[in-house]
C-alpha cells in the first residue's frame, strides 16, 4: 500500500501545473498528485491580444502529455462539489474520490462586465473584436473606446489592446479613428506604481490615445458609453474585459462572487485538508503569476505536512507584468514606493506568466528554450507587495 500522501488537484490550469510541478521538485517520494480536469488541451493565453493582430498567437499542448511531464496524473471530469468530513470530492460525470489533501485550482468563469460592449475574452476565437478592427481600419468607425470595468482584476490586456490597435491603424493607414481609453483607476496603470505609470500615460500619449481616469463605466447603448452618475461619452464601439466569477462549488465556503478565504499558505478557511490557488482565491489581483505564487505557498505546506523536509513558504505576491504595444515590449514591475519600465528583461526567462517551476517548464515544453543568459540590464525580481489587501481593494 501507498503510504504517501494523495493529493488531488482540482484544475489544471497555470496554478494546477505550478502545484504538481512544486510537489514533483520538493516532495516527490512523499506525495502523489492527481490533477483533474475536463480540458483536453493546456491553453497558454496571454498571447491571445497579440492574435487578432497577426503578430502572435497562442500556445496549446495536449494536457495529458503536460501533466505526464509534470510527475502527475490526469484525471478527466469537473469538480462538483465536495464531502469535507468524508475527504470525498464528487465530479460531475458521477464518480467520486477520496482524497488526503485536495487543491482547489478550477479557475473563475468569464461574464459579461459592460452590456452593449465587446467582452475580449482572451480565447482565439474573438470575431466581434475582428469585426470592429476591419471596420476601423476601413474607415467605418469614428471613436472606438476601452473600457476598463469596475470589477476587472487585471486591466493590463485592454491596456495592450488599444496600444496594439493604435499600431495596427497606423500600419495601415487608419489615423483618423480617435482612439480613447476609460478607467476608473486615477492612473493607467497605477497598481504598478507612479513611475510605471507615467511611462504608461507617455506610451499611450505617443500612440495617440487619450485617456479618461476615474471613469467607472457602465453599459454602452445608442452610441453611448454610460458611466456611474450621469456623464456618457460618444463611441461608436466599445471593447472591454470580462468580470470573473468562481465556480460554484458545494461544500466549500465561497463569497457571493464565488471566491475562497484563504490563509498565507493557501489553506481554505473552515476546512481541513483544502488548499487553494489562483483564479478561484479571493484576491482583488488575479493573474497568472499571483497564481504560480500560490500554489508555491500551497505545496510548500502541503510538502511539510507530508513529511518532506521543506519549510513551508507563505504567500507574498509579487507583481510582474509584460506589456505588449505593439511598437516593442515593456517589462513592468512594482515594489515599494517604487516602480519601473524597461524594454529589457527584468526577469528571466522573460515569459508573459512567471512561475518558479513553471515558466522553464513550459518553456522546454514548447521548444522556446534559449541557451542565452539573461542581458546586463535584466535583474531577477522578487518583490513582495506588503500592501495588498486580501479582502478589499478598488481601483480609484
């Protein structure tokens, strides 16, 4: 009999990987993973703004094959709901597991934020944002406005959307279309800090876009963007990103949202034996290094409490960002009281999602491997940001 620990994986997702590979690299001859998800397919998405654009596109590899290389097994199905006194997980094709430890990593589901507006959902399939760019480069569309809602926990894709879209017009010709975006931060970009965002407004400033802050946007209707109070600005289109729920999940303690409490170390509150990592934390940044993040905090706990030799590590987010303009890349990174934007690596390997195990994971997974060290003016970043709140936060 098996005397190690089961660990099952809810999600195999960017926080489901760093957390088998984790328990692969620190803890193999005490755990066994299981990761179980319904895809056939890993979808590596942050790439999906560069698709409609032609200058990139996403990266796709059979799960299966990534979870094998990951020291885990694959287990088809979606997870239902959970027996938390029997450490039963049920999936909804009908079968149940038991397990020791169980990860929840399933993700958040995607949902409309602005109604009339254009969701970019970060799929490959976007054809309605396809549609607005044929028409802007053909002269069809006078102002075409992003918006950044009140709810969206990540903005820098719209943030590149619209640099991108101002690159693409230029290309061809298209410099009539006012381009304008709308935030309710009191910066582009400010979650990076003052001077990040000041590149960022000079960037937006270069490629002709203006920009409307502490905005909280509404719903667009006949031509109008409506925001909170009574103000509207013309737009003959709007694009926007989608606000996330998390799955809802029977058994587990959730928020009204869908979100778990979690401690620094990804334990679930009110439940013994549940960690969770990524989308489904309530956290008011979600993005997939935060999730490699904790998932580390989770399988260093889980690590420890099955034995291994290994101090378990609690969560300390830290934020890094690649920002795609269209004339270049930006690499952003945020600490205290201090913020910067380089064009070169600031770290390596200089991936849009950065993960201790997995960025070089993936990265021989796909064939990107480089022999190449990092440049003189790229230097490793681990910045912890002290002040972000679990519980709370706004953009204003």
């Amino acid at each position: 009999m098996d005397s190690r620990m089961d660990v099952v994986v809810a999600g195999a997702g960017v926080a489901g990987l760093e957390t088998a590979l984790t328990l692969q690299a620190i803890a193999p001859e005490h755990v066994t993973v299981e990761l179980i998800a319904p895809e056939q397919e890993f979808t590596y998405r942050p790439l999906a703004v560069a698709e409609p654009f032609g200058i990139g596109s996403m990266l796709r590899a059979p799960l299966e094959r990534l979870v094998q290389a990951a020291g885990a097994d694959l287990r088809r199905g979606m997870l239902l709901g959970i027996d938390p006194a029997g450490r039963r997980i049920v999936l909804d094709n009908g079968e149940e597991r038991l397990y020791d430890t169980l990860v929840l990593a399933p993700g958040a589901q995607v949902r409309e934020s602005i109604p009339g507006a254009v969701t970019f959902r970060g799929t490959d399939q976007e054809p309605e944002f396809a549609t607005l760019l044929e028409r802007a480069s053909s002269g069809q569309l006078e102002r075409l406005i992003f918006a950044v809602p009140a709810e969206v926990s990540w903005p820098l894709p719209l943030y590149e959307l619209v640099l991108l879209t101002a690159a693409y017009l230029a290309d061809h010709g298209s410099r009539d279309v006012d381009l304008l975006l709308v935030t309710p931060e009191a910066r582009p970009l400010l979650l990076f800090g003052p001077s990040a965002s000041a590149a960022v407004e000079k960037l937006l400033a270069d490629a002709c876009v203006g920009i409307e802050t502490t905005s909280v946007p509404h719903s667009w209707e006949h031509g109008k963007l409506q925001l909170a109070g009574t103000e509207t600005i013309g737009a003959d289109a709007v694009v926007t990103l989608p606000k996330l729920e998390g799955p809802a999940l029977a058994g587990i303690p959730q928020d009204f949202d869908g979100f778990v409490k979690t401690d620094e170390f990804g334990r679930v509150r009110g439940l013994e034996g549940v960690y969770a990592a990524g989308d489904i934390v309530r956290l008011p940044i979600k993005q997939g290094g935060i999730a490699t993040q904790q998932a580390d905090a989770a399988a260093t706990a889980i690590a420890a409490a099955a034995g291994a030799d290994v101090q378990p590590e609690p969560f300390q987010p830290v934020l890094r960002g690649l920002l795609l303009t269209g004339f270049g890349q930006g690499f952003l990174r945020a600490e205290q009281g201090r913020s910067l934007v380089d064009p070169h690596p600031l770290w390596w390997p200089p991936a849009k999602i950065v993960g201790r195990y997995l960025s070089p994971f993936l990265a021989k997974q796909f064939g990107l491997e480089t022999g190449d060290k990092p440049p003189a003016e790229g230097i490793p970043v681990e910045i912890a940001l002290d002040t972000l709140d679990h519980t709370t936060w706004s953009p204003i």
